[in-house]
C-alpha cells in the first residue's frame, strides 16, 4: 500500500512538472497607441487598416484615445472598431489623457467622468465592450515638476491611479498606466507606493538611441536591453510581494525607424522569464500611419 501511494505521489509530481506553465510560455502584451482614436475609426476603411496593422505585427492590445463626451456617431464608429479587433483577438483599452490629473479638484474630477463615461459606452454597447482604461497621466510636464528626483507628485498621481480603479474595476475594467522612468528612480517608499497602486504599468523608455547616432543595430539592441533590464530591476529593488505591478516596456518609432520590431523582440528576449515583466507596446500607430503615406 505505501509503495502505491509512493508511485502515485511520483506520478503526480512528475505530470504536475510537466504541465506546469513554462515561464517563458507566459501570454505576454504587443500594445499599440492609437491617438486620434475617433478620426482614425471613422470609417470601415480605416477600422480594417488598423485590424490588418495589428495582425501583421502580432498586436493583441490597442490602447486607443477617445473623446471626452462622444457624440453618437463617435461612439458608434467606435463600437464597430472595438467588435472588429475584438473577433481579430485584439484586446482595446480606451486611451485618456491629462497633465493636470493628479491634482484633485476640476482636473481629476474631469478624468473621473471620462472614466464613468467609458462604463457608460460599456452598458449601452455590451457586445462591443471596451477591456480596459488606459491612462497617460503626465503631471512630470508641468515646469513645477521638471528636474531630476523631482518626484513631489507621486502622492496625487497614486491618488489619482486608485480613483480611476476605484470605477473601473467594479466594471470589469483593467486599468493601465503609462510612466516615465523618473518615477522609478524615486526610494523604495516612492516605488512601493507607485507599484501597488495599479495591477499594470506601461513604462516609456524612449530616447534610449536615435536613428541618427550612428550606431550599428546590434549596439541599439545592446543597449536597449540593458536599459530594460537595469530599470526594471530598479523598479522592484528591496520590493517583495504577489502585490506588486507588472511592467510592460514601451518603445517608440522616433528613436529606432523601421527597425523597432527587431528591438522589441530583443526586450522580449531579455526579459521574458522575469515575473515582473508583462510584454511591450510600441507608440505609435499614427506614426507608423505617417510613415508609410
């Protein structure tokens, strides 16, 4: 009896050993900008060029703008994208913006609404739900916040993070948040209280090379990853917990041309088998738009 009870454990650890989730099989995100969001979806056209965009470069999450207070057509040509992304498999996030909503008072109020707005869009258009809220708040651009270490509107931003969470979740919404990496240079109080704020962070890692510093391909790549990798353990220094956010490295098209597809895949490479980190996003698609005309 014991040595069948043995084998049965063997089994079982053996088979739990086999299908257990490899690391690097983990479902990671290929996020695409879309600004204009309502101008871009005005049409069928337009709609079907963005679907075949994403498809053509493995994108499974678009975070696209939209207005404050849409209009009934407005709104209508955004169901219409949202339906057709989503039966390409394509997750949207509704993309909002501000400089000003940490801040409480008018400014955070202003995106509040948006975000009610967004669950309102949900309710009266249930087969063409938005996923998620995506939020570009950038209060780092205002003169009283410029400087290095400069970081005294972390408290308001979290504030600001954790209303919008407070609506969305409740909703069936995911919220997202884009950051510069200031904010990830702050002590471990600061990113602590930035990380556990929201379940996902999107961190812009621009201007890392340019297209005109003359350095080969393999040095960006070089140098991209190791600035993926230095960053993201910065985020998460003396940090432990299943609490924490996930990070996800955004790249743009300013700073490699043509060749961030290559980048991208090189961040990925180095940073798949970490926990903390969650895929790339590339900015922007009006870009690539521009590009291509």
């Amino acid at each position: 009896m014991l040595k069948s009870r043995i084998s049965i454990l063997v089994f079982l650890l053996a088979l739990a050993f086999i299908t257990a989730p490899d690391a690097q099989d983990k479902p990671l995100a290929r996020g695409l900008w879309v600004w204009k969001g309502p101008t871009v979806v005005a049409t069928e056209v337009g709609t079907r060029v963005l679907r075949d965009f994403c498809v053509a470069q493995s994108i499974n999450e678009v975070y696209i703008s939209v207005s404050a207070q849409g209009d009934p057509e407005a709104n209508a040509h955004l169901a219409r994208a949202v339906a057709e992304l989503h039966r390409a498999h394509i997750r949207v996030e509704a993309l909002l913006s501000s400089e000003e909503a940490d801040e409480p008072g008018k400014h955070r109020d202003k995106l509040l609404d948006h975000v009610r707005e967004i669950v309102a869009f949900n309710a009266q258009h249930p087969t063409a739900r938005f996923d998620g809220v995506h939020l570009d708040i950038e209060p780092q651009q205002r003169p009283e916040n410029k400087g290095p270490g400069n970081l005294r509107f972390v408290p308001g931003l979290v504030d600001a993070y954790r209303a919008v969470l407070a609506i969305a979740q409740p909703a069936n919404l995911t919220v997202n948040a884009d950051i510069q990496n200031k904010l990830l240079k702050g002590d471990r109080a600061e990113r602590e209280m930035l990380l556990t704020a929201l379940p996902h962070f999107t961190l812009m890692l621009y201007e890392v090379s340019s297209p005109t510093d003359g350095e080969s391909l393999e040095q960006q790549k070089q140098k991209i990853v190791d600035a993926s990798e230095k960053f993201i353990v910065m985020a998460y220094d003396g940090l432990t917990g299943a609490h924490l956010a996930t990070l996800t490295i955004g790249l743009r098209i300013p700073d490699y041309g043509e060749h961030l597809p290559e980048m991208l895949q090189a961040v990925d490479a180095a940073n798949r088998a970490n926990p903390h980190y969650a895929g790339w996003a590339r900015h922007s698609y009006n870009d690539s738009l521009k590009n291509s005309q």
